[in-house]
C-alpha cells in the first residue's frame, strides 16, 4: 500500500519522517556535545526509538508488516545495552 | 496517530537539546520517546491490521513501557553515583542523604568490630 500523494496520510507520513530526522540530528548534537558519559549512553536510547519510529513509518508506506520484528529485536537489544552500560559505570565507580 | 507520535518524538529531541543537565534529560527522553513509539505502533496496528501485526505490536509496546523506566533509572543512579552535577534550583537529593548515611554505619560497623577483635 503506498499512499497516493497529497492526502493527510502521506503529509503524515512525510512529517513523521522530518520529525525523526530532527531527532537523530538532536541526539547527534548531544553526542558531540554530551559533557559527560551517560549523556552519551542515553543518546543510545533516543536513537533506538528514532530508529523504532522509521521503521514502523516504513512499515506503513510499505505495507510490509514482516518488519514489525525489527523493531521488536531493536527494543530488546537496546535495553540489554542500556542495562550493561548502566553496570559497567556503577563498576568503575566502585574501583575509584 | 503519526502526527502525535512525531511530535512526542520532536518534544524528545527538543528536550535533549534544551535541558541543562543528565537528570532532566534522561527524563525527556524516556517518557516522550516510550509515548512516541506507543502512538507508532496504534498507527501500525490501524494502518495494516493482521493477527501477526497485532500480537508483536502489543509485544513491542508492552515492552517498551516496561524496560524505558527501568534502564533509565540505572543510568540515573550510575550518574548520580559518578558524581555528576546536578544543575542549580534541586530542593532535595534523597539518594545523596541515603548513601551518605550508609556509609557512616559501614564505618561505625568497622570501627566497632575492628575494636572487638
């Protein structure tokens, strides 16, 4: 299904597109400036759901739900992540 | 529903480049974003509704919803324990006042027991 041009949908579609871009532009800005380390990780977080966001936009302008799983993999991949990266700092602040 | 789930996902990314230090941050991020792919997959779910869609989107929803508090909340207290500023106008920090206490009745146990011994 992909959607015929100038209907609400494919503006909705278009703006939803633009919206996440700003998004991964924001979370690079943080990278780049982030003054500490978990301002980096918790970028890690923000562009897992950015990346979640395109993928469910494609899965509408496509129409290929098999995609689904995509995001379903990213959201559990990025938690044991977060999970980790969590532990290792709390590490290096008991070996200070 | 893609309309607002952009706009939670623009309110997040605003969020992190606005606020001023980890802690606010962390909290734009969480609950937006979680908001943001919630609505997502209520667009999928009506756009092309199948039992397969249906099952792994409430899969994916109902997980989000889970992990996003606690993942953010370990990063929280990983920071907090980094000592990492917080920025002016906090009135309370409770987790500082517990770890503090603690550590004193760690030190008091060791003093004791090293006096025993």
């Amino acid at each position: 299904m992909i959607p015929a041009p100038n209907t609400v949908l494919s503006f909705a579609l278009n703006f939803s597109l633009v919206c996440l871009s700003l998004t991964y532009l924001a979370a690079l800005y943080r990278l780049i400036r982030g003054p500490s380390i978990p301002d980096r990780i918790i970028v890690i977080d923000l562009v897992a759901s950015a990346t979640i966001g395109i993928v469910l936009t494609l899965i509408i302008i496509t129409g290929e739900t098999i995609y689904i799983n995509v995001a379903l993999v990213i959201a559990l991949i990025v938690f044991m992540g977060t999970v980790a990266f969590a532990k290792y700092l709390k590490k290096t602040v008991k070996n200070d | 529903m893609i309309i607002l789930g952009s706009l939670f996902m623009l309110v997040a990314a605003l969020g992190v480049i606005r606020l001023q230090d980890v802690y606010m941050r962390m909290h734009a991020i969480t609950k937006a974003s979680s908001l943001g792919i919630v609505f997502y997959l209520l667009a999928v779910i009506i756009s092309c509704f199948s039992w397969n869609t249906l099952i792994a989107s409430v899969l994916v929803m109902v997980f989000i919803v889970a992990t996003a508090p606690v993942a953010s909340h370990m990063i929280a207290r990983a920071a907090h324990m980094m000592g990492i500023p917080m920025s002016k106008g906090y009135v309370m920090d409770h987790l500082r006042r517990d770890l503090d206490k603690n550590k004193t009745e760690e030190e008091n146990a060791g003093v004791s027991g090293g006096l025993e011994a």
